[in-house]
C-alpha cells in the first residue's frame, strides 16, 4: 500500500474512532425534564420562536384560550430561539426586557403581528425592536440596557436547554401537564386537548 | 495522477450536474408555490427551503445551479475524454484550471454563507461543496506537481476542516440528538 493510502486510512479510522467514542460517552443523560403540572390545575407550556411563521399562525388561537380558560389554565410561554432564526434570540430578549417594564404580553403581539416587516432578515433588527418599544410607550434608554443585558440573554438560552431536554426539536412545541402535544397546534386541537386534561 | 484525475472530472462532474439538476427543478418547484411555510426546527436540513429564497442562492440574479448545470456538464465531457483517453491540448486545462478556481472560490463562499449566515443545511448543496473540491484539488495537482504524494490525504484534511466548520455551526441541533 502508498504511504498516502495508509496515511489516509490512518487519519479516517481515528476520527471515526473519536466520533464513535463521543456517541458513546455522551448517551445516557436524557433526563427528560418535562414541565410538569402545578396543584391540580392545567398548565400549558409553549416553547416557541419569535421569528417562526407557524408561531405566529398559532399565537391567535392561544390568546383565545387563554382568555376563555382564564384561571383554570396557566399558560406559560418559554423561548426557543433557533439558530437558523439570525433575530430570534435578540427579539426573546427584546420581549423580556419589555417584561421587566410590565408590557411582555404587549411586546409578544406586538413581535407577532410585525412579524413579517423584522423576520427572515439576515440583518440586525434592533432598531426595529426599540420602535417596537417605542411604541408600547417605554423608556426606551432602559429598554436599550435591558437589550444589551447578559442576565436576559442567559435567561432565554436557559429556557432553550430545558426545552431541548424535554425534547423540543422545532416549534412551535406545546405540554399540556407535561406531556408533549403532538399535531398541528390549531386552536380546535389545543382546545379539545385542555378539555380532556380538564376532566 | 493522470487517471486519478479522469476519473475525479468525470465521475465528480456527473454527480455535480445531478445534484445542480435537482436544485435547478426544487428551485423552479419553488417558485410556483411561494406560499409554502417552512416548518421551524433546529434540524438545519428541514430547513434546506429557506435556503433556496435566501439573496445568496442567486448572487449573479440568476439561481446558482444554472451555473453548476453549466459548469459540471464541462468537466463530465473533459472527464469522459480523458478516461477515453484522449489526451488535452494545454490551453484547454489552463481553461479548466481557471474554471474550477472559480468554482473552488464560489463553493467555500456559499459553504461559509450556509454556515454563518443563513444557518442551514441543503443536502444537494452538500453533495456540490463535496464534488468541487477534489475537482479542483486534482485538476490543480495534475497542472503544478503531479508527483504530489500525499494527494488524499490533504483532500481528507480539507473535508475534516469543513466537517468540522457544520459540527461548530449546528452544535446546538448535533447535541440533541446524542
């Protein structure tokens, strides 16, 4: 055999060997960390991107519910930014420092329904996010600080590993008492779903 | 380094043109339907639609894979000849070397676009880094040192160092799946 032959089966038998052994070594902790429910009551849990269509196309029907089922569900809504998403994570940011000023609900619609003007642009669009804020009328040099804080920005990337444990892969993912609800997040399906927790 | 090479244009360049193919009709499915929603999932190839309507898909206003359709049915002839045996007036690799330099360039902006910028994976733009590289690597071989010993070995080098770039870059979908 060519010195180059064997030099090249050398080096893909020990990166296969390196691959193989991270596999290995790296199973096993799947510990999934399932939101669970909290003292009888229907809790649902959403995990979802800003910048995701289908996010947007579900957040209506959600707001719906939430207002019908009022204190008999809680719905808690986490951040999942994806990569791919270049703003996601900057506008779960954005959301949460609106939230530290008491207008998260406000700036989530808000988010959703200029979806289309901010999303799918591989540009930054924090000038967006502080007319946004702007507009909710907030202090927007407090909001500015709030953008650049490395303690929000934890907070959403936390909310993001807990949902890749308990096994979100795209979004938007719902758990209704901490079971993962499969099929299309309609307002109908969610619905009939709250119902037979509720009952 | 002469076979090596026929047979590197003519079978790379066929797999080439198939894959620049299947864009090119993807492309066109595309196009009749804009209103498809891509599905949100950190799995970067589920993802593979927005690439296609992303400004870097038609850098020259016109979608790449024309280019590949174009380019890749060149080296598939020039490969099938050289495997035939016929051997290649100078002018014509010059023209080739030139050609796949362009080529070699055009992928490694696209696969740092794909990357860093857009944050997605297509498979059959995988399948065109996969193929221009050694196409280039052995057309430039064969032009400035054929007795080059370590030929694959620096090719395997240059696929770690790009397998590796996709590991960094979609870490966060590869750790969910172990």
């Amino acid at each position: 055999m060519s010195k180059n032959a064997r030099l090249s089966l050398i080096i893909v038998a020990v990166v296969a060997v390196v691959i193989a052994g991270f596999v290995l070594f790296s199973r096993n902790n799947n510990t999934t960390a399932a939101p669970q429910s909290g003292g009888g009551k229907v809790s649902v849990v959403e995990y979802l991107d800003l910048e995701c269509p289908s996010c947007r196309a579900a957040f209506p029907g959600v707001l719906k519910l939430k207002s019908e089922y009022g204190e008999r569900v809680t719905f808690d809504v986490r951040h999942f930014p994806i990569p791919s998403h270049r703003n996601a994570e900057l506008a779960a940011v954005a959301v949460e420092a609106a939230g530290a000023q008491g207008k998260r609900d406000e700036m989530f619609k808000l988010m959703f329904e200029r979806q289309q003007e901010w999303g799918g642009q591989q540009t930054s669009q924090r000038s967006a996010f502080v007319t946004f804020a702007q507009q909710l009328g907030l202090d927007t040099a407090a909001f500015e600080t709030a953008l650049g804080d490395s303690a929000l920005k934890e907070r959403v990337l936390a909310q993001r590993t807990e949902g890749g444990k308990a096994g979100v892969t795209g979004t938007p993912t719902f758990f209704i008492n901490g079971t993962k609800f499969t099929g299309a997040p309609t307002y109908e399906a969610l619905k009939s779903a709250i119902d037979k927790a509720l009952s | 380094m002469n076979r090596i090479v026929a047979w590197v244009l003519a079978v790379g360049g066929f797999v080439g043109l198939a894959a620049s193919s299947v864009l090119t009709i993807e492309k066109i499915a595309l196009l009749k339907n804009p209103f498809y929603v891509p599905t949100c999932s950190i799995n970067p190839v589920l993802s593979c639609g927005s690439v296609m309507k992303t400004a870097q898909a038609e850098v020259f206003g016109f979608p790449n894979p024309l280019l590949g359709i174009a380019g890749f049915a060149v080296v598939t002839t020039l490969g099938v000849l050289l495997v035939a045996g016929v051997s290649l007036p100078n002018w014509v690799w010059i023209g080739l070397q030139v050609g796949v330099t362009f080529g070699v360039l055009f992928v490694h902006w696209l696969i740092y676009q794909s990357l860093y910028e857009i944050g997605a994976l297509c498979p059959y733009c995988v399948v065109v880094w996969a193929v221009t590289i050694p196409i280039f690597w052995y057309t430039t071989l064969r032009n400035i040192r054929p007795a080059f010993q370590y030929h694959s070995v620096v090719l395997i080098l240059w696929y770690l160092v790009i397998a590796g770039g996709v590991l960094q870059a979609f870490w966060f979908y590869w750790s969910s799946l172990v």
